[in-house]
C-alpha cells in the first residue's frame, strides 16, 4: 500500500503547531508498520539548511494559475523509511511568515494543491491513498474529480481529508477561486464548494473526500452539532457514515524525560518526586520566578488565541494569586490582546507569574519537566498533544472536558484512587478556579495519591502505535482490504 501526506507542514521540516508533529510521526509509524509512506510540503525558505543540504533535485514542471505558468520543481529526501517530497516555488514559498495574508495564502496553496496532482508523473510514487492535512490541501479530492477523471492512474486514488481544526477553512470569494483552479460553475453549488455566497477549501474536502477522519472521537462527534460545526455541520452530519474520530499519538522519541536533553534532570516514574523538584527549581531561576519547592507550579504551552480559554485565565488570575501559593509559566505567542495581557499580569505578579512571548521549543521541554499541574481550559480542543506530553512528564493536566482533551484525561477519584489528572465541564472561570484550588489541595495535603496519580500519568500510552493501525483500517477500508 502507497500512502502520500499532502500537509502545509511537517516536523522537523517546518512546523507551528500540532499539524507538523502529527505530520512528522505519523508517517514514520506507518512505515514502520509496512506501509510506503510519502509525503509531500512546500520547500519554504525557513527549513534548515541541513535539510535542505540533505534534499536532491528531481525535475520540474509548469503549473496554470489563470492567466500565468508557475514553476513548480520537485526536491526529495528520504528520512527514516519516508520518502519527503518538497515543492519548489520561490514565489509562493521563498518569504515569511508561514502563513500570512489570506489572498496570498489561498492562491499559494491552491498552486500547492495543483502542484501535488500534477507532480505524480514526476516523483514515479503513485499513491493508493492520499491523505490531506486541513484546508490547506483541501482542493485536491476536487481536482481530481475535475480534472484527472480521464486517467486510470488518478481515478484508483482514494482520499482522506483529516481536521485537525475545523475553525480554518480557506474562504475566499467564487471568482478567484474558480479562477486560479479551473473550475466551472457546476463546482460552486451550495453542496459543493459555495460557503455563504464565496467558497471553502475545507469544505470542498469534506465533500469530494472517499472518507473524512478527525483527530479525536469526542472532537468528531462535537463537529456534528451548530456550536462546533463551524457551519458546516450539515455536511458532516450528511457524511457521517465516512467520519471517525482518532486520538492523535506523541513521539517519544523526542518527548522523552529519561533520555531529553533539554532538561535539567532526566527522570522516568521511578524518580519523578525528587527529579521534578530539582527541575521546578532550575526552571524558577532561570525565568526568575521566586525559588520555593513548596509553590504549585502551573505550566501553560499554548497558542495565544481565544480557542485556549485564555479569558478564564484572565477572569481568575488575581483570585488565584490572592493566597500566593501558585506560580504559573506561559510560553507562547499569538493575539497581541493575549499578549499584553500576559506582559500585565508577569508585571503585577512579579515572581509568581512568567510569560515568555515566543516560540521556544527547548523551553517548553523545561516547563513540561518542571510543573506541578498543567493547565488547558480550552473553548474547543480538536486533540491536543500538550495534555498528553504533560502526563508523560508527571505534570498533571487541568483541562476542560472537550475533544481531545475529554479522550485522553481520565479525572481524578479521590474514593478510588483513580485518574490522570483534572478536568471540569463548562466554559466557565469559577468552575475552573475551583478544579484548580482543588487539584493544588490534593498536591500539598495527599502526596501519596499525587505522587500515585503522577505515575499512572506517565505509564499512559499515547504512542502512534494505537492511532497508526486505525489509519491502516480506514485506509484498507477504502481499498477493499477489509
């Protein structure tokens, strides 16, 4: 079975967030399960140059974008039993950001979607199943159907649009659409591709796909309904025969306390109660927080948009800060309102609270090994990977009960002794400051069941192996295999 991953993003190639991990360990675990695996991303000028030093020259192409031939050349390496296939276009691909402008971005990955079809003749590998990543490939499956239905090579291909966030969808107007595309009116019906008088490139994949995953059972059930549907709740309700939910994995070959070498102290759940004080305490220094073993370190790693409940945080901090028992550590960057409102309350709460605005990846490894709790009240959670890396680091995850985050932490039960950390149900400040009081009551007067909850954290398996093998069923599925 040949199965290619068309995605925006890939790890450790490029990456902003949970797209690229998944893209970067899923393929790999596929290989290993006997599957040839490919995938294929834009070659963009942030990849490091001892990649880039690594990738060969295969041939080039010309792609029609309306009225203009666009360069597209191909570059392949092969990594880990995965071959990587980069699309070359300095136009498209050679600026920053990642991501930018809306126009820009739609016309780029709509050269990218063409690019991917028309690139096959190229590359030689002739995939029985592409697998798309977002909006960002979503008008593959309808270029296919519009334009390769002649070609028995491409009519045998199956496709499998996963979300990963159904909230960016690639809307711009019909017209630009259809143009840079090539498609005629029939493609732009309010079953098709029309999304309130313009056009969605998520929404041309959830239509035209063989089959459509989600990164989490709960996360697929919650998208059927008006509040997550994101207006497109009525297609997948259509569809839902073809949509199943799987739980995205973590790498543990790079989240590792025992062998990661962006800690302090390595550790595994033998040691976790010295090592992870040795590493609250190193953190603290290093950020300037006050160094006491005795405060309740809360971790946040997030994107800094109004999906993470961020408005909670801001709703309770000073409740939360009033008795001066916790620290809390958020890394990350986004919406300048979250940012000024995290620079505010690091100034107010000097040595009890840490923002560090940027991307840090080696930080964050810190900060997973170094707290006590983590904290992820999100609005909506399609998976989320950091509640996962958290458990697998004895830090124990504080989280609203929804999507992913709902699958994969199991609440504490003080009367059995049971659970994986803390949740709390509705979107709603209080409801969360009352979960965090009680999980900090729990780790300053229970050590023996924090310490017992920790180790159940850590034994978790969240590996790729479970999710690997469901991909291989939807993808034999489609094949006639099953």
């Amino acid at each position: 079975m040949n199965v290619l991953f068309a995605s925006s993003e890939c790890a450790p190639f490029v990456k902003t967030g949970g797209l690229g991990d998944v893209v970067g360990a899923l393929p790999r675990k596929l290989a290993q399960e006997g599957v040839n695996t490919a995938v294929i991303l834009p070659k963009y000028k942030s990849i490091d140059e001892k990649y880039v030093k690594e990738m060969y020259y295969i041939d080039n192409i010309y792609i029609k974008m309306g009225w203009r031939s666009q360069y597209a050349g191909v570059f392949k390496l092969e990594k880990d039993d995965v071959i990587y296939y980069f699309v070359d276009n300095e136009f498209y691909f050679g600026h920053e950001p990642l991501y930018s402008d809306v126009y820009i971005d739609i016309e780029r990955f709509a050269f990218f979607d063409k690019a991917v079809l028309a690139l096959l003749q190229v590359t030689g590998f002739w995939p029985d199943v592409i697998n798309l990543n977002d909006w960002q490939t979503g008008m593959i499956p309808v270029l296919l159907k519009a334009h390769y239905s002649h070609d028995d090579r491409y009519n045998r291909i199956k496709t499998v649009m996963t979300i990963h966030n159904l909230k960016y969808q690639g809307i711009y107007d019909k017209k630009t659409i259809s143009d840079i595309l090539d498609l005629d009116d029939d493609y732009f019906t309010p079953d098709k591709l029309e999304f309130y008088k313009d056009a969605s490139f998520l929404k041309g994949g959830l239509v035209y796909s063989d089959y459509i995953t989600t990164v989490s059972p709960t996360y697929s059930c919650e998208i059927m309904n008006e509040y997550f549907g994101e207006n497109l709740n009525g297609i997948l309700n259509a569809r839902h025969e073809s949509v199943r939910g799987i739980v995205n994995g973590i790498d543990y070959d790079v989240w590792n306390p025992r062998t990661d070498e962006n800690i302090e102290e390595n550790f595994d759940a033998r040691n976790v109660v010295s090592k992870k004080r040795d590493n609250k305490l190193k953190l603290q220094r290093e950020l300037g927080l006050l160094e006491d073993e005795n405060k309740f370190l809360i971790g946040m790693v997030t994107r800094l948009t109004h999906q993470k409940g961020l408005e909670l945080v801001d709703h309770i901090m000073d409740e939360m800060m009033a008795q001066g028992e916790v620290q809390l550590v958020i890394l990350g960057s986004g919406d300048e309102t979250y940012e000024n409102m995290l620079r505010h309350y690091e100034w107010k709460y000097k040595g009890s609270v840490c923002s560090v605005i940027k991307f840090d990846n080696s930080l964050s490894h810190r900060i997973y090994a170094a707290s006590d709790a983590f904290l992820m009240p999100s609005l909506f959670e399609p998976c989320g990977l950091s509640q996962m890396i958290a458990m697998h680091y004895g830090a124990l995850p504080i989280v609203r009960e929804t999507g992913g985050l709902k699958d994969t932490v199991e609440a504490y039960n003080e009367y059995e002794n049971t659970g994986t950390g803390f949740s709390f149900a509705n979107y709603n400040a209080h409801e969360m400051l009352y979960v965090i009081n009680y999980a900090k009551s729990v780790w300053k007067n229970n050590k023996k069941a924090w310490q017992a909850m920790m180790k159940r954290a850590m034994k978790a398996d969240f590996s790729w192996d479970n999710s690997a093998k469901s991909y291989i069923e939807v993808y034999n599925y489609l094949l006639g295999s099953v």
